[in-house]
C-alpha cells in the first residue's frame, strides 16, 4: 500500500502531530513500508499455529493471595469533602 503526501497530512492531523513539508515525503514512504510489511505478515500461513499468551515458554510468579495491608476505610472517608453511607459522595456529571 502507497501512501501519498495528502494522506500523510491527514494522519499527522488527527494523531495531531506537526510535520514539516520537507518531510512529508520521507514520512510517506517509511509509513507505506510499514503497512507493506503488515500485509506481508498477514499472508504468512498460521494454520495449525496455536496462539501463545507470552513468546517465551514462561510461567507467571504469582504471590500469595493474603491482604497484606489494614482496613483505612473510616480514615480516608473523614478525608473525603463528602461521604454517606459508607461512600465517596462526587458532584452530579450527567443529568
């Protein structure tokens, strides 16, 4: 996929980014390379391929499952400007 100086502007427009004109060009052909090789992969053939959670045959160290810190509930809600119930009371953003 080729993409063209028009095209480019409009990507740098919505990702908001600022671009000179000089480099446009340069942009244009690193981004097409880009979206080639994405279509390169794609006609890779991956059937019988199992998906994999991490590349590296790895395990997960996992923690104890313990509460390792006290209850503060009561001190941080007499923190808070408004509480009821037992709940952080916040101003009203949808009507």
């Amino acid at each position: 996929m080729s993409l063209g100086p028009e095209e480019v502007r409009r990507i740098a427009w919505l990702a908001r980014l600022e671009i000179s004109e000089a480099d446009i060009d340069g942009y244009a052909r690193n981004l097409s390379d880009i979206l080639d090789f994405v279509e390169q992969l794609a006609d890779v053939p991956t059937d019988g391929v199992e998906p994999m959670a991490h590349p590296l045959d790895a395990t997960q160290r996992l923690r104890p499952d313990e509460v390792t810190e006290t209850n503060q509930r009561d001190r941080f809600l007499a923190l808070a400007p408004a509480a009821e119930n037992g709940l952080f009371l916040v101003p009203r953003v949808i009507e």
